[in-house]
C-alpha cells in the first residue's frame, strides 16, 4: 500500500486512458505523457497498461507500507527517498517504511510512479484512469489527498526477485533519460482546416514562440502569442477531436487538446501534434515557451513506429535481465 | 457529395458523409458508425460519429494512413439501405423553473411568453438526437422551437448540477455531469443521462426521439430520492 502523507499540487491516477467509450461521449483521460508512463512500468517490469501514479509539479510524501519496486520517469521533481536523492528513469528497490518524497521542479511538469503490480483501483470502463471533473475511476474519482491508502497489486515471481538486487550500476545504461527542453520544438501536422486560416496566422503558427498560459490543465493548454485568424469567419460543423488537437476558437489563442480534452468539439484545427512530441507539450509548464514545426503526416507515423520498436526493444531487454536474476 | 477522407493527426482519420445537418447524412453516419462496430477491423482503436463525420483512430503500427483509408473506402461500399437499428424514443421527465431551473423566467421574458408557455412549447417539441459528444452521455438535440430560443449567458456559471435542461440559442440539452457552461437553464430531470457502471455508458445514442414530460417538484423529489437509494 502507498500511504499518502502529504498530498502535493495534484497527483492523480491514470493509465493509458478509456479507450472505446469517446463514441459514448466518455472522456479518455489517461496519462498526460505516455512514454514516460509506459517506460516507468516496464522498469518495473510491469505490463505498460497498469496504472501509476502521475504526479504534477508539487509532488506528494509517499510511505510504503511494504517492500515494493518502483521507478519514477518524466519530469524531474527531485524525488528523494529518506531524504536521499534517487535516480529516475531506473528500477529501485524499496524497503517497507521508506518515504518518498518530492522537491523544487527542475524540468518537466510531471513525474510518473510505476510500482511493481500497478496502482490496484478498480477498473471502469477498462480504465483505471481518474477523470477528476466528473469524479470518476481512478481513487474514488478524486486527485489523491493526505491519508489516502492507495492499494498495491500483487508482484510477480520475476519482480519479486527484483526486491533483493542490487541496482546500484546495474540500470544506469538501460534507459537514457528523455530531455524536456526550456523552449521546446514541438512537431505538428497541419490539421484539417489550416487552410482556412489566413496567410499571416499560416506562417505565425510555425514562426513564433507560444507561451503556456495560466488556464491550462490536464483538458488543455491555452496558448499565449501571435493571435490566429481565419480567412473568412465560418462555422464549422463539431467533429471529433484527439489527443494533440491545436484549436483556434474565436479570440485567436490556440489550444491544445490534451488527456481530459471533450470528445468533439466545434473549433477550426490548425494543426494536430505527431505522437511522439506529446510528451514534450505535456510536460511544458506554465509561463514556459514552445515552439511549433511542421511535420508530415508521413514522417509522423515513421517516428511513432520507430517509437514503438524502441519500447519494445526495452521491454525485452528488461525481461533478460529479469530472467538473469533466476 | 462524395465521401471524403482526411487524417486527423497521426492515429485517426476523419470520413466526411456530407457537409451539413440533415436526416440523410445523420443515417449515412449511424450506419457507418454500425458497419465498424460489427467489423472491428483489427487495425481499429475506436471510433468517434458526429453530425457528418466519423473519425476512426487506428494503430498506425498496424496499418498506416493510406492503407486505412484504402480500407475504409472499400468497407463503406458494403453499406445496406436498412439503418441498422429501429429509432427509440425516450421520456425525460424533467421538473421546470423554481431553483431547478433558473433561467425559465428569462427565456419567457426573452420570447414575450409566460413560463407556462415555454414548459408548453419545450413539452411539445419534436426532438431527435443528432450526436453524443462533448461530454459523457451529453446529446446534442435537435428539434427545439425557435420561439423558445434564448442566448447563451454573458458570463457562464461556474458550475451547473448534473441532469439540468438547458437552452443556448436554438438548442436544448441536457447536462449529464456536473459542468461549467453558459446555457439557461430552464428544469431539472431525476433520470441520468451518463451511466458509468453500464456497459454502454450513455442512456441516450443518436437517432433516438425524446419527449420531454413535465413533472412535479414532488414527483421530482420522489424519483431523485430513488436514484440516491439505490447510490447508496
């Protein structure tokens, strides 16, 4: 179990999201990075679709009421365990009554926890993701506050062995770490009405630095900049919407869609980011700036093919070491 | 018009049946939306119907952009003439005006009715359901009088109770969770449009009928009172 002593900013549980009910209207959700969800579980030696916890900015104070396996990747938060700095991006052994806790953010806006067994909360809808504006999934559809016991599945044989190696050296070549960038470049396809947009807001959009603004959350990112303008005002008819959506409503500021974004929405898209750059949007923080790059639709899917080998390639790697261990 | 294919991103693409709102092309989606849900193409993630489109998110490790649409193409050739399901009509008991609605007094003033006038007209409707989307459960409803029509609020409430009818220019709708939003609110159903714990989450799905019956605030009461004891 993981006793929650202290509660943070907003730390939540989140897998890889509802899949199948967005045609029921049912939010996604999900984690805001899914590379860095995906990597931590499999660390952990994990299946990649079990729940951890992300932790935004302010991070929480964790107890561990028993032995477990962790490993923490995303955003830098300066994890410490009993006040010792810890290394992310790389398995650990925990002993029982350990604490966990969080410092200054130092780059990224959100850690992910992955502990062997997973986050155990009951799934619904095939998800064990918090949709916090409904209340739903997740603990008690809530955001985690101080004296939450959050239950721990059960270990496999393989994880259980985990417990008793000595990781001091042993991961440091395994998974180099992702670089959030201060002023990332963040690759998008042009959407479906970029041609709508008049020829000033079609070379603003990949020309000028964008500013994360203070409304942003899990749903979205308002974006601060060069205001955007169609051509000829229209209305367009709602449609579905994804995971990296650049929308434009009225006012000229974009938005960029994001894990609890709706499922349709009425608003010109400039422009969709590729895949694999979601994390970097992601783990922007707010008053940071970011820039946008074209991308093909070709290119994109080449880079989230060669994304997924690369995961693959970890997971196997990390299941030879485990089976070492036997 | 013809069909048209364009990507939404990198992991779905969007198949437009038509380039505005009306019966024939809400069918031709519904059918669409039928033929992938009976397919599953294996290739197939989910997908999203609209009013005139449905997009298809897919595994682009599977197949890429032109191979789906290339699929696509040669699947919607196999669509019937016979909707694939027979239309519903579903009762929504809603309670109007008083602190469950708001706004009622307002959309009269607005018309130049009396509240009694607009219970009549929004009682009388002929409403369908066109899409499910924004949020959970939420139906976009067709069907609305427009001599009850009545703008948007200048500044939206923070929050608005799950299960509120409201009204936002020529629509009415119903909020399924509770939401921040601009429309008027005009009454309050006991039923609820979002089931999570059901396998087909949404009470409503597009192409039903509605009828919006009036009840009383102890008929109100009595039926919420129910849905808490069976909460609980």
């Amino acid at each position: 179990m993981l006793k929650i002593l202290k509660s943070g900013l907003q730390t939540s549980v989140q897998d890889l999201g509802r899949v199948g009910f967005q045609k029921y209207g049912v939010i996604a959700s999900g984690v805001m990075d899914p590379f860095a969800h995906r990597i931590a579980n499999l660390l952990t030696g994990n299946d990649e679709r079990l729940a951890t916890l992300e932790i935004t900015l302010v991070g929480p104070t964790i107890q561990f009421t028993e032995d477990a396996v962790i490993a923490l990747c995303g955003g830098d938060l300066s994890p410490q365990l009993d006040d010792n700095d810890i290394k992310m991006w790389r398995m650990l052994p925990i002993k029982k009554g350990s604490t966990l806790t969080f410092g200054e953010p130092r780059i990224g806006a959100r850690c992910y926890l992955a502990v062997a067994g997973g986050i155990d909360v009951t799934e619904l809808m095939g998800s064990r993701s918090t949709y916090l504006r409904a209340g739903i999934g997740g603990f008690q559809g809530r955001a985690l506050a101080k004296g939450d016991e959050v239950p721990i599945g059960e270990m496999d044989l393989l994880q259980t062995k985990a417990l008793h190696q000595n990781t001091e050296n042993e991961f440091d070549w395994l998974i180099p770490p992702v670089r959030y960038y201060e002023e990332p470049i963040i690759r998008m396809i042009k959407g479906k009405q970029f041609d709508l947009f008049d020829e000033d807001s079609k070379r603003q959009i990949f020309s000028e630095a964008y500013t994360v603004s203070a409304s942003s959350d899990r749903m979205g990112y308002r974006l601060e900049g060069a205001r955007l303008s169609l051509e000829n005002s229209t209305e367009l008819i709602s449609e579905a919407v994804a995971f990296g959506s650049v929308q434009v409503p009225a006012d000229g500021n974009p938005i960029v869609l994001l894990a609890d974004r709706q499922t349709t929405g009425g608003y010109p898209k400039i422009g969709q980011i590729a895949f694999v750059d979601l994390p970097l949007i992601a783990q922007a923080k707010q008053g940071q700036p970011i820039r946008f790059k074209e991308i093909s639709l070709l290119e994109a899917q080449r880079r989230l093919i060669e994304q997924e080998q690369y995961i693959r390639q970890v997971k196997a790697a990390i299941q030879l070491k485990q089976e070492e261990w036997t | 018009m013809n069909t048209l294919f364009s990507p939404l991103g990198d992991q779905a693409i969007v198949i437009e049946l038509g380039n505005e709102i009306n019966d024939q092309t809400e069918q031709q989606v519904r059918k669409v939306a039928a033929l992938l849900e009976s397919r599953q193409p294996e290739w197939m993630v989910e997908f999203i119907p609209a009013f005139v489109t449905v997009a298809v998110f897919y595994n682009p490790c599977l197949a890429k952009y032109d191979d789906v649409k290339m699929e696509l193409k040669e699947l919607l050739t196999q669509l019937t003439e016979d909707l694939p399901f027979e239309s519903r009509t579903i009762e929504i008991p809603v309670c109007y005006g008083g602190e469950l609605g708001p706004d009622l007094e307002f959309v009269a003033q607005h018309n130049k009715l009396t509240a009694r006038e607009v219970i009549d007209i929004h009682t009388s409707g002929n409403y369908s359901v066109h899409m499910i989307g924004f949020a959970p459960g939420f139906p976009f409803i067709g069907g609305m009088s427009e001599k009850i029509a009545a703008p948007r609020r200048d500044s939206p409430r923070l929050r608005i109770p799950e299960r509120t009818v409201g009204i936002a220019g020529m629509q009415t709708g119903v909020y399924p969770i509770e939401t921040p939003g601009g429309w008027q609110l005009i009454g309050r159903t006991p039923i609820r449009l979002f089931l999570p714990e059901n396998d087909i989450p949404s009470l409503l799905r597009a192409g039903d009928k509605i009828i919006f019956k009036e009840i009383s605030k102890e008929e109100y009461h009595a039926w919420e009172d129910d849905l808490n004891a069976e909460n609980s």
